[in-house]
C-alpha cells in the first residue's frame, strides 16, 4: 500500500528543509521515494498544511514506580479527568498523573510518536516497561538511573578503573533495556539514606566519600566511551535551592567539554537575589550553554496549576515535603539503588517563586540561541502535565501572548525579570527542531524525528493557524509507523509503538563482582534482575527497536 | 402545586445514581421530561421513569417514596428546596449540598452528607459509616451546615470534618470524630472506640460520659464551666431534635487530643 | 418657643456621619461586665483626640445576651470602619480579655454583613491553643486564660451612624444647669441605639473652630463662657451663669431626635423656675455636618 | 502433560506465593510434579507442590471444552446487569486482560486480598508514607519494630533474609540490630538474633494498637502524656522504645496489614507512617508494609496504571468509579448487586468464591474444592509454574519473572480472559 501526502509544507530541519513544498510518500511503515511509475494507492491533499515528522518527547514521567504511586495517591486529581471508554479506546483517567493508556492517547492527539521515561530505577525497570508496554500509539525508552546505586559507589571508592564502571554501565543499560543512562542528584539519593540532606557537587558522601562531581565525571566518560548516543542525562545537584544556580555552572563547567545533558534546567537555574532571597539565574545559564557546545538542557517549564511532581531525588523531594498541596506524600529508599519521592504541588501565578519560576524556563527557551540543544519539557508532570505543551508552544511563539500571560502574575517577580524586552519568537522550523529532529538526534534515534526517504513514517500535519495553541492542541493527521491513527485530534486507531533501546559491549567478567554482590547483599537474584528481550515483546504487542551507537565506542 | 413524588416502582438489585432528581436540576422540567432522563443503575441503561413511577409538580418538595438503602446520591450538591425521603436512603445522602432540608424518615447508608457545606440533614433512623466524612484522597468533610440522627450512626463519624454539626440523638460508633479538623460532633447516647482517634481540632460534645472511658491518647485538663456551650445549647433549641430538648450544660470534663498528632482536639463530657 | 418658661433656640445641631458598632460585654455578674465595660469605654469622649466615641447604652437582662448572663451593651463609633476596628480591637484586647470571667459578642448587624473583627484577631493571645466554633452561622474564638476561656465572636457589625448631636442647657447657676443636664441624662439613657459619651454624658468645655494659636484647631467656645461676657461677643444674656451640653451618638438621626427630645423635655420640666433659661445647640454654620437637629422642630 | 519427562532442576525460582518473592528457591520438576529442593517453606511448599488434578472445565459441573467455557462466560458476562471480577488471584498479564474486560462489560473489579490492601492504600491516599524496602532494610536496619502482626507465620523467611543475614554491605554487626513487637508476640524463633538474643515483646491486643501507637506517636514527638499504661502496655516501656526510634541510625516499622485485621485498621497505620515521617526530621526511618502475595500488589499496580485507581473500581458507567466501600466484593454480593461473579484464583485452591446469588465463574487453580459447583469453572495454570509471567513483591517496586517450570496445557488466565473479551 502506497500512500502520498500531496503538496504539504514540509519543517524537516534533519534536512534542512524549512517550510518547503513535497510530497510524501509512505510504504509499509516507511518514508519513501515517489514510485517511479507515479501509481499511488491513496492520496491525502495536504496542500497548504504544515508536516512535521511525530514530535518526540525527551523527558516525560510516563512509567514506572514514582508514577504509579502519583496515580494511586491521587484519586481526587483524576476524579475531575476521568476519560469515557469509546467503541474503540479504554476509559482511564487525564491531567497530573494520567492512566497509561490516556497517556499514549493523548500524546498521539497532540502530534506526539513518542515520550522518554528519564528515570529508570534498574531495579524497577521491569514495572517501568510494564508500564510503557500499556501506553499505546506513542514509541518509547527509558533512561536507566545509576549514581545513587551502592554498587557503583562501592566501585568508586574501591577507585575501580573506568572500563569496569563503563563494564557496569553497558551491563545497566543493556539489561533494564534501557536507551540512555540518567543520573539524579549524582550519589545525594544515597548519602540520604546516610541521613545527609544536601549534597553540593564537591560534598562527600559520608560513607563513601565519593563526590557528586566524580560520579558525573565517571558515568559521563562511560556513556561517552561507550558510544551511546544519548549524553549522560543529568539531574542535578541542589535542585530548587535558591543558589543553585552556581552549582549548575559549575557541573556545566566540571563536564570538561564531554557531552552532558542537563535535565529541567530552570529548576537549577535560581539565584538569591533580592527581598525572597529567590532571583532568576537563567541569563548566567543560558550564556553558559551557548558557550559549552558539549551541554544540551530541557527546560522543565512549570505551568499553573495543580500537578505532582514525582522524582528519584527523595533527598530534595523530602525537603520539598512541607509544599505539597494537597498535604500527602511519598518518600521512598529503594533497594540499595536509589529512591523516589512524590509530592504533589500546585503552582500559583500570585506566588512570587512560582510566577518567577514560570519566568526563569522562558527565559532560558529564549536565551539559548541553538534550538538543537535545548528541548521543550515541562518535566512531565512536574513542572505541568504533558498535555500543556499546546499552551507552552504558544508562550515561545508568541510574544504578545507571553507578555499578556506576564503581566498578570505577581508584581514582584515581574519586576524580578527582563522576560517582557526579549523579543525573540520561535518559528516553527525551530520548533520542528526542539520537538522532533533534535530530540532525535539528542536521544539517538536514527529513523525518527525526520521526514527522510527510509524514516520511519511518524508523521505529523497540522493547520497553519495563528493561534498556536490550537495548531498544536489538534493536529488534522498523524501518522504512526504509517498509519493513521490520529484524524482531526481523534484518535482513530490504536497502535503500539516500539521500546528503543541501546545494546553498548561489555564483557561478562563483571557478571562476577555483580553476582557475588547480588548473592551476599541483595534480595533478587542477578538473573532475575535482568530483563529479557522477551519480556519487552510481552504478549505480543510490544517490540524492541534497537538503536545504533555512536562510532568511536570504544568497546 | 404538591410534591414532585418519586415513588421507586420496584427495588432494584444494582445501585440507583439518583444525583440528577434535585430541584436544581429539574426546575422547569415536566414531568415526562423527567421520566425521560437517564439514570445509572448498574451497568444497563435505565430512565427515571424506568426506576420510578413519577408525579406532582413543585420541586421545591421532592419526595422519594418507596426508598431503598439503593438509591444513591439523593440531593447531590442541592442548594435549596426540600427532599423528604420515606423509607431507607442509600450512600452519599445529601453529598456537596450547599442548602435545603432533606429528611429521611428511615435510615441511611454510608457517607450520608459527605463533604456536604450547607444546608441540614435530619435522619429519622440510622446512619451508616463515615457520616460527614470526606471521600478517599480528599482532605476536607463537611464544611458546613448541620446533620442530626435520631439514631445510630456506624464508624468514623465526621471523619476529616472540617465545620459544621452533626447531633446525634443515639449512640456513635467507633472512631467517632476520626481525623475531625474543626466543628462540632454532639452525641446524646453512648460512643464506640477510639473514640477522637487522630483528631486534630474540633470538639466531641458526649452528654454521658463513654462506658469504657476516656483513653491514653487524650490527656485531661480538667473540669470546666466553658462559657460557648450555652450559645450552643440556644442554637441546638431550635432545631427538631431531642437536642432540643436537653437542658442544656456548661460544666464539662475536657480532655484533650489525639495527643499523636497536634492534640488541639477536645473530647468535652457533661459533669 | 417656650416650654415651660424655657426658651428653645431657633438653631440647630450639626452632626456628622460615623461608622458604629456595639458589643456585648457580659460577665459572672453585671458588676464584672460593668468593669470590663466602662473600661472598654472609657476615654472615649471625643473622637478627635480619642479616636472613638464610646459609651455604656445600656445593662443587659440575662435573657438578652447571648450567653445567658448579665451583660452590657457598649455603642462605638469612629469617623471610619477602619478606626473603628482598630479602636475596637484595641479596647477589647486591653479591657474585655482581660477582665475576669468576660466574653464579648457582637450586638449589631452589619449593613450589607459588613463587619469588622472583634475577637478575630485577639485570638493569636492564644498561642495557637485557641479554639474556632461555628454556632449559628457565626464564628466565635475561645481564648486559653487563666481564669479558664474568654469567648469572643469573631467580627462585629459595622453600621453607618450619626455622631455630634447636641443641645446646650442655659442655666442660672451652676449647680441648676448640672441639675438639668441630669435630669436630661437620666431620661436619654432610656432611649436605645443613643450614647452620651462624656463622663456622666454631660460636657462644659464646648468648643469653636479655631484658635488663636496655631497648633490648635479648636479652642473654647468664648460666646459661651458666662465669664467673658463683657470681654467677647457674647451669646449669653445677663442671667445665665452657666452653660452646659449633652453630645449624643446614635445609630440614626431618628435615634438622636428621639434622644434630644427627651432629654430636651427633661430640662425643660425642671422649669425656669428652677433657673433653666435656655436651650441652645452647636453648630459650626451647617456647613460641616450633613444632619441638622432643629431644636424647634424636634421639639414641636 | 506427559509422565516420561526426565526431571528437570531449575534454580532461582521466585515465589509468587509470598510478598516478599523469594527468588532463590531450587525445584525439580518431574512430569508435572514439582518439589521444592532448597530454600522452601510452610508456604512456598503448599505453593508450589500442589498437585494437578483437574484439567477440564466444566459448565454447570459437566466436563466442556475450553472454547465452550468461555463462550458461556461471555453469554452471562452479555446479559448481565453489574458483572463483578474478584478474587484476581493472577499475575500481570492476567490482571490486564481482567482490566480489559472489566472496561468492556462494565464491571466491577476487587481483589481477594483488598481487605487488607486497603488499609494502606487508604493511608497514601490520605496523608502517604515514607518506605523502604528488602534490600535496604537487609542492608540497613538497625531497630525493627513489628506492629501488630506475626510475620514469620506468613512470611515465614523475613528475619531470615532481611535480618538475620549475614552481611550488611555497610560493615553493621548483624547481631547488634533490635527487633521490637508491638501487639502480637512472634509464633516462633525467627525473629530470635543469631545470638539467641530474643525480640523484645510489648504486648496488647489488636483492640488497643490504635492507641498505642498514638501515645508511642506522641512520646516520639516529646508530648507530655498522662496516662501510665495503655492496651497493658507500660508508658515508661513506650518510652524507652520513642527514645530508641530517635537514636536509630535507620529504624524500620513493619506491618502486615493482612494481620492487623480489624477494622479501620488504616487509622493505626496511618498513626505509625505519620509518626515515621515526624522521625525522619533528624534521622532515619521507614515503614515496610508486608503483604502482597498471589497478585494482591500486582493487581493494584495494574489497576492503577491502566486506570489511576486500584482495586474496588467500577467500570458500569463507561469510565473507572472508584470507591473502596461500595465496590467491596462481599458488601456487593450480600446485598445482590452482581448477577455474575468471575472468581480468578490462579494461585491458591483454598482461595474459593463466596457464596452468592450470582452466577459464579472460577478461573481457579486445579484441584479447587467447591461447596457449590460454580456455573462455571475452568482450570488455569499457576503463573510461575505452568506459565511465565510477572509479579510484584510487596513494596510495589520490585517485580520478579515468573518462569514456566512443566507444560501442563493449563490456560493462562489471561488467554481465558482474553478470550471471553473478545467474545464479547
């Protein structure tokens, strides 16, 4: 079957190719070249409409533990968002922390083929991937999380040698079928279960006396020497601090030119200026990051409203505790690998650190001149729930929207700001970028996020429309692996995407340490630990795509 | 005008969503209009007219007759009118109503007046569990207005209670006053365990002291002539109730609690 | 016109809009609310060094006070609700908290439910043991002091008022114009919603706008003095020796013309037999107060 | 099944029988006889030894096909007017395919071990908690404090393997940690340290825990308390123990809330996780709430990713209705609710429906006894033994693979389940 998308404008920034009339042309599930004899099966008219390849979420909390306890803690949230069974989509429930499968559906509604769970604990990742396998439509992949993990800081303070932590990396990522490595607050989850509550970047973990700056230098080289794509996703120290900002300079600093990623940046990003003690340092951070070709970030904007937030850092979810509203939360110590803590919070324009928060991710989107390394988040749910994206997409593009937003928050943190004289808006080639070919390239997805002869056909067409929000909110089509499953902002037929992973080298002498420490101190056996290919598969409907590594791995 | 009657043709083996028969969701409406309206009644579709047999006019006064511990949600969210209820009322009675009178002349099942702000609730019978509760997950019961048992009420009475009253002319179950944040319980009979268990403020009014006594999590601070009990004493004369009734006291026992958590609940014991 | 060989002046008092309240003071017994109550009254003659103008209106039966006791109900009144709360705070803080066995309620609605804090604000005395009760729709606090609770309703009422009405009694003599000013007293503490707020509700020292010296904006009202007859331009005829007024609060114009008139008529019953010459009353001109008392219509 | 199989020895098993999910135990497996070999127990044992009896389903107690069966399920599951799903006795898979069908037709769903899941769920749905889990209490723990229940009667291998091991990866003398109860005394020696140094017991009935734990709350928090004793329990004794909880370095609170069986015993769990957060102010504690055996966590995980509620929720409006009281499968049963009761019990012979009015379906382990015949009963394989699956520990963390240990024919609840939805 030959389908040809006619006449579309195509934002394909993977090939340069910037509001350019094409045509399309999709077979079994690929992006193809126009038949040489012309013979089409199908012909959708696109003309005038805008295409983008499936947009690709970079960093979403969509599975696994944390989120599940946020949807099990929330009955009330999801009380005013329960969502109808349809002849053809299960019932469940929306905003904060929505049903798995209203989150593929929504997802897809939006133009979205594909979300990234960045927080993996190894030894949930089995749930994590149950999870993601009950999403449907959208592709997804998780990052597995190390640096809190005793094994990994036993090796560090044992100064074991980088092959055998990049051994151990390879062992993580392959065995939790995992597509990127991610760090959360490097060895603080663990110095929390020592009773430390902080951990700067040169602080000593008490019993190991590992630094978070080590463990950044240690994971980071091993995803860099063993050629995974996706830079060490990191999750800084210090998050929400007031002051933080200087931490997050130095880690930028401390990355010594090896590509790291910094995740939800604006909640690293503050100052202590002025009467709150509480001021914006997106400036300082974004001129860091066009200055460090090596660093890409995700904002992490927050939106207004009630949300959850549900992370690995107990350590600072715990010192957040006292904010949660409504008053209920989760801190967990997990398995001697890391932690998790769920607090929900309700983000208010009259709060001055709230409307200053909301201040500071828009600056950074703004302040960072390459649209390739930096992505558009809201640290689902986090900052906002996922399905805020619309309304964040419209704030970028639109200055006099942004400003109007902007001059109904607290008057203080509007005086706090210089977010009204930035006049930068983005287009929407630059979006297609943020959204699809950079988020690709930034989580090594080979055939996704363009529109190439040989990609995968997720496929993304809109109305142009003025209004961004509504552009954005309820795309005409989209296409997944080539079918159409999205018509008008409806879903019309339920898929179910693919897991990539990546599967980096590494050599089996460190099964040896690894059993002996999951004999002697665990209460799971190394084998059962791991997680086979099958089980991705599961029954049937799930499957593993797996994603080339960077040339010049060194294993 | 006479009451627009709900008359329950046959009792019914699922549970009845009766949430849409309130005057504020049925001014204007004739009486066919109403028969016509889907109800939820397990999972087969059903009308007002299938579960009722229907008459009257004024929905000022509606009247349920025939009720059963089934029907549900009677009085959703009302705001004023009546609803008088002749036979048993079933879970969430009078659920975020904000004004009006229901009156049950039977007894109710759980969650009677759950997370109700206004209005008043009489109970010519029993109530279940978590009378003026809060649902799971939500942090605020009743916030306002006024619940009074003739009867019995089951467990956790006023469970997460944020404001108003709820008399009982009976006895209270156990964990009368759970996690109660504010307002007032008053009970003329006896109590069950735990009585004030994780309370955090508010006041339990007991007009004989509990049969098993007053326990380790309360301390006692003494007995008192509390100068607000007679201001309570007048509102209570002007309800129709056998709090009415009572002659009314200030001197009291008080003891306070639940000592685990802040402890500013108060258990006061007639002298 | 005469009464009763009294002449009442053609004039008129001028008041001025005030925004009042009253309270509920009650105690054990009314000896401890009358405390507690002329405390919370007292220096509160003149608002404008005062910053209210309060008085006792009057005791309370026990079954008229909402707690069952015996009671006192206390008029207040500044220029504005937002003195008003602040005076009212103040006092009940200082002078109803305090004194033993006391609680406080509010004795008035508010126009329109506004209201001003009367407990609401006493009640962080309380340490954080205070305790909130609902009871009828109104909220109350109950304070932890020594001498066991203070209970204090949350908010008082606020209404609009008249304040400054007045009538001067021309006597005689001295002790014939206090006489009369008694007697006058004695009739208007009967009439509800009025307070006389000058000690015993009678004031010698009336005042003019104005002043010699300029720090002053009023000064005494030397047409009036007996002793400066031949020095000033004097108001006064040969045989009035002394000149006493009676200022009146009320909650309307109504309540002041029902308070003038009896008190007016109480005066004037003492007869110029009994050195009663005159009945006048303050003004300054019509041109500050939007209410007019004319004392010939009050009277007629 | 075929009796010439030579037997076959698999090692790393993990048990679904018990919430803490053992994983090391070796079995050999013999036609379709399996015998546990190391590391077994009392419940493990009974677990995995059971023996196959039947094989067919039957309808109205006359042998059927398999496609019969289900066929019959999906006519009453059809006329029904409120299908309830209970018991979900079952692992992932199974638990998906009765959230499928439960979205499909409308009903009910609640697991068999609710009654005591609950009691947490309401405690994190209210005011949540802070846990820990195995291998950090294995590692960590330096007081233990038991509440309410006799864990080694129903996880008979805790204090062996989170306890009593023999190495904590942070160099703490194994014998030098405390065990506490609190309520019940411990049935056995388990809990008894290497060095024979025996649990220390404060004892009271199950009655008084409630307020036992309030006043151990308030002494933790420094609150003057009046009262001398409480449930039989000395103040001065709960003292001691406050000040213990203070100088632990990392205390750990445990519970099975299947053993602290009465009701609202919520209120005493969320005391004790209330209290464990106010330690946590300057140190080190956590709660571990023992349970979830035979897919009792499993399915609420499930449930609640694929529908944001756990068990107890409705689906006859067309969207998840969660409400742990009315969607109660006894109070639905007593009260004539369901017309069709589907009974799963992939796990446990003696887990049988209750007796009701409804039409009732089993999907049960073979060899179930039956007072009444069911309308239906179809015999499914034990996840873990006759089919590979999945099952969450009682922390909700952790999940283990369940492997295929013999080839018994046996359907998987899912496949039946699966089945019937799509019948439909």
């Amino acid at each position: 079957m030959l389908l040809k998308l006619t006449g579309g404008r195509i934002f394909d920034p993977a090939h340069d190719m910037n509001n350019v009339v094409r045509d399309i042309y999709v077979r079994d599930g690929r992006i193809v070249d126009a038949p040489s004899d012309g013979k089409v099966d199908q012909e959708i008219d696109v003309r005038g409409k805008v295409i983008m390849a499936g947009a690709i979420d970079m960093h979403t909390h969509i599975g696994g533990g944390k989120v599940n306890i946020a949807r099990t803690m929330l009955p009330e949230d999801h009380a005013e968002a329960v969502v109808e069974r349809t002849e053809l989509l299960r019932s469940g429930c929306g905003h904060a922390a929505p049903s798995t499968l209203t989150t593929g559906y929504r997802y897809a509604e939006m133009g979205y083929t594909a979300g990234f769970e960045p927080a993996v604990l190894p030894i949930n990742a089995r749930q994590a991937h149950m999870e993601m396998h009950d999403t449907p439509i959208i592709d997804k992949g998780g990052y597995a999380m190390l640096g809190s993990d005793d094994f990994l800081l036993r090796m560090m303070a044992a100064n074991a040698d980088q092959e055998a932590i990049n051994n151990y990396v390879a062992w993580i990522l392959t065995h939790t079928q995992a597509v990127g490595l991610k760090v959360v607050n490097p060895g603080g989850i663990n110095a929390f279960k020592f009773n430390q509550r902080k951990l700067d970047l040169d602080e000593k973990n008490i019993y190991y006396g590992v630094t978070p700056r080590d463990i950044l230098h240690r994971l980071s080289t091993a995803v860099t020497e063993l050629g995974v794509p996706h830079p060490l996703h990191v999750h800084g120290c210090n998050l929400g601090v007031p002051g933080n900002m200087n931490t997050t300079l130095d880690t930028i600093q401390g990355a010594e030119g090896l590509p790291m990623h910094l995740t939800h940046i604006q909640f690293h990003s503050y100052g202590t200026e002025g009467d709150f003690k509480f001021s914006s340092g997106a400036a300082q951070i974004a001129e860091a990051i066009n200055k460090h070709k090596n660093i890409t970030v995700d904002v992490g904007q927050i939106l207004f409203g009630q949300t959850v937030t549900a992370s690995g850092d107990n350590m600072r979810q715990f010192a957040g505790s006292p904010h949660a509203h409504p008053n209920k939360w989760v801190c967990m110590d997990i398995e001697c690998d890391a932690g998790c803590g769920v607090v929900p919070f309700k983000y208010k324009d009259q709060s001055f650190v709230n409307a200053l928060q909301w201040m500071i991710g828009l600056e950074t989107f703004l302040m960072v001149d390459d649209p390739w390394r930096i992505f558009l988040t809201t640290d689902h749910p986090n900052g906002a729930p996922f399905t805020s994206y619309p309304h964040l997409i419209k704030l970028l593009m639109d200055k006099s929207f942004r400003n109007d937003m902007l001059s109904t928050l607290h008057p203080e943190a509007q005086n706090a700001t210089h977010l009204a004289s930035l006049d930068r808006e983005y287009s929407l080639y630059e979006i297609a970028i943020m959204t699809r070919a950079g988020a690709a390239k930034l989580v090594g997805l080979a055939d996704r996020g363009h529109l190439g002869v040989g990609a995968a056909a997720d496929i993304t067409i809109y109305t142009d429309n003025a209004d961004r929000e509504v552009m954005f909110s309820k795309p005409d089509y989209v296409f997944k692996d080539g079918q159409l499953v999205v018509k008008n902002g409806e879903v019309v037929k339920v898929t179910w995407g693919t897991t990539h992973v990546v599967k980096p080298e590494y050599d089996a002498s460190i099964e040896k340490p690894l059993q002996e420490y999951f004999d002697k101190y665990h209460t799971m056996k190394m084998g059962n630990f791991k997680i086979s290919n099958d089980e991705i598969a599961d029954d049937g409907r799930g499957s593993l795509t797996i994603q080339p590594l960077r040339q010049g791995g060194k294993l | 005008m006479s009451a627009l009657t709900f008359k329950l043709i046959f009792e019914r083996a699922q549970r009845v969503d009766c949430s849409p028969l309130t005057k504020d969701k049925l001014e204007g409406k004739t009486v066919a209009e109403i028969a016509a309206l889907p109800l939820v009644a397990g999972r087969q579709p059903v009308t007002a007219g299938d579960v009722f047999e229907i008459s009257g006019d004024d929905c000022r006064h509606i009247v349920f007759e025939n009720s059963s511990d089934k029907l549900d949600f009677i009085g959703h969210g009302m705001s004023d009118g009546e609803i008088t209820i002749h036979g048993a009322a079933g879970a969430y009675l009078g659920q975020f109503m904000t004004g009006g009178q229901i009156t049950v002349n039977g007894s109710s099942d759980i969650y009677t007046g759950c997370e109700m702000k206004g209005g008043q609730i009489k109970i010519n019978g029993n109530a279940g569990d978590f009378v003026g509760a809060a649902r799971p997950g939500y942090k605020n019961g009743m916030t306002g207005g006024t619940i009074i048992i003739s009867g019995n009420t089951g467990a956790r009475t006023g469970d997460h209670m944020r404001r108003g009253m709820i008399l009982i002319e009976g006895d209270a179950g156990d964990y009368c006053g759970s996690r109660m944040v504010s307002g007032t319980i008053a009970v003329l009979g006896g109590v069950g365990r735990h009585l004030g268990y994780a309370m955090k403020r508010g006041t339990l009014l007991l007009n004989q002291a509990p049969a098993q006594g007053i326990s380790a999590n309360f301390n006692d601070c003494g007995s008192h002539t509390l100068a607000f009990l007679p201001l309570l004493f007048a509102e209570f004369a002007k309800l129709d109730s056998g709090f009415a009734k009572v002659s009314p006291f200030s001197r009291v026992q008080r003891y306070a609690g639940d000592i685990g958590g802040i402890g500013m609940g108060e258990i006061l014991v007639r002298l | 016109m005469i009464i009763n060989g009294v002449s009442i002046d053609p004039t008129f008092a001028e008041a001025f809009p005030m925004k009042g309240t009253r309270v509920i003071i009650t105690a054990q017994n009314l000896q401890w609310a009358m405390n507690s109550a002329q405390a919370f009254t007292g220096f509160a003659t003149s608002v404008i060094a005062c910053g209210c103008e309060a008085a006792i209106e009057r005791t309370l039966d026990p079954t008229e006070t909402p707690d069952g006791r015996p009671g006192v109900a206390c008029l207040i009144f500044a220029m504005g609700a937002k003195g008003l709360a602040k005076q009212v705070e103040t006092r009940a803080g200082q002078c109803v908290l305090t004194s033993p066995t006391s609680a406080l309620f509010s004795g008035i609605q508010g126009e329109d439910g506004k209201d001003i804090p009367l407990g609401k604000n006493l009640r962080f005395f309380g340490d954080g043991f205070q305790i909130s009760k609902m009871i009828g729709g109104k909220r109350y606090w109950r304070i932890p002091v020594m001498d066991g609770e203070f209970l204090t309703e949350e908010n008082t009422g606020v209404v609009s008022a008249v304040g400054g009405g007045n009538f001067l009694i021309l006597a005689e003599s001295q002790p014939q114009a206090l006489a009369a000013c008694e007697a006058a007293i004695e009739a208007m503490k009967k009439v509800p919603n009025v307070i006389m707020p000058f000690p015993g509700g009678v004031v010698r020292s009336g005042s003019k706008v104005g002043s010699k010296y300029k720090a002053l904006n009023a000064s005494t009202n030397d047409a009036f003095c007996p002793t400066l007859k031949g020095q000033t331009k004097s108001e006064l005829s040969p045989e009035v020796e002394s000149v006493m007024e009676i200022v009146i609060d009320g909650l309307s114009k109504e309540d002041i013309d029902e308070a003038m008139r009896v008190g007016i008529e109480a005066a004037c019953a003492l007869g110029a037999e009994n050195g009663i010459r005159r009945i006048s009353a303050g003004n300054y001109g019509g041109k500050l107060g939007p209410f007019h008392f004319h004392l010939q219509e009050i009277m007629a | 099944m075929t009796q010439n199989n030579a037997a076959k020895i698999w090692h790393e098993v993990a048990s679904p029988f018990c919430g803490i999910a053992s994983d090391d135990l070796t079995i050999e497996v013999n036609g379709s006889t399996v015998k546990i070999l190391e590391n077994g127990d009392a419940i493990t044992q009974a677990g995995f030894e059971t023996p196959i009896t039947d094989t067919q389903p039957r309808i109205q107690g006359k042998p059927a096909s398999l496609a019969e069966a289900v066929e019959h399920i999906a006519n009453l599951f059809r006329h029904s007017q409120q299908p309830l799903i209970g018991g979900l006795g079952t692992d992932l898979n199974g638990a998906r395919a009765a959230l499928a069908l439960a979205d499909k037709s409308g009903a009910i769903v609640d697991s068999q071990y609710s009654k005591a899941a609950f009691r947490n769920i309401l405690v994190l749905q209210d005011t949540g908690y802070m846990t820990t889990t195995l291998t950090e209490v294995r590692n960590r723990v330096d007081l233990l404090v038991v509440i309410g229940s006799d864990i080694e009667a129903t996880f008979p291998r805790f204090f062996e393997r989170m306890v009593w091991n023999d190495e904590s990866m942070f160099g703490q003398e194994i014998e030098s940690r405390q065990v506490v109860f609190i309520g019940k005394a411990p049935s056995g020696d388990a809990s008894t340290s290497p060095g024979g140094r025996k649990a220390k017991v404060l004892g009271c009935a199950d009655a008084d825990l409630p307020e036992v734990l309030s006043v151990l709350r308030a002494l933790v928090k420094g609150k003057q308390v009046q009262a001398s004793e409480v449930g039989g329990i000395q103040v001065a004794e709960l003292q001691r123990l406050a000040e213990q909880l203070l100088e632990a370095k990392y205390s750990v609170l445990s519970w099975s809330a299947g053993q602290l069986d009465y009701d609202h015993a919520e209120a005493t769990i969320q005391t004790v996780c209330e209290m464990i957060k106010e330690l946590n102010a300057t140190t080190r504690s956590n709660g571990l709430p023992l349970g979830g055996k035979e897919g009792d966590t499993t399915v609420n995980a499930v449930a609640s990713w694929q529908t944001g509620y756990p068990m107890r929720t409705s689906f006859h409006r067309r969207f998840p209705d969660y409400d742990p009281f009315i969607n109660e499968t006894q109070r639905i049963l007593n009260n004539n609710e369901a017309d069709v009761l589907l009974w799963v019990s992939s796990f446990n012979v003696a887990v049988t429906p209750p007796q009701s009015n409804a039409s009732t379906v089993v999907l049960g382990r073979s060899g179930m006894q039956f007072e009444t015949e069911p309308e239906v009963f179809i015999p499914v394989g034990v996840p873990g033994i006759d089919h590979e699956g999945r099952t969450f520990r009682t922390d909700s963390v952790v999940s283990v693979p369940l492997r295929k240990l013999r080839d018994s024919g046996l359907p998987s609840v899912f496949d039946v389940l699966t089945a019937v939805e799509q019948a439909l």
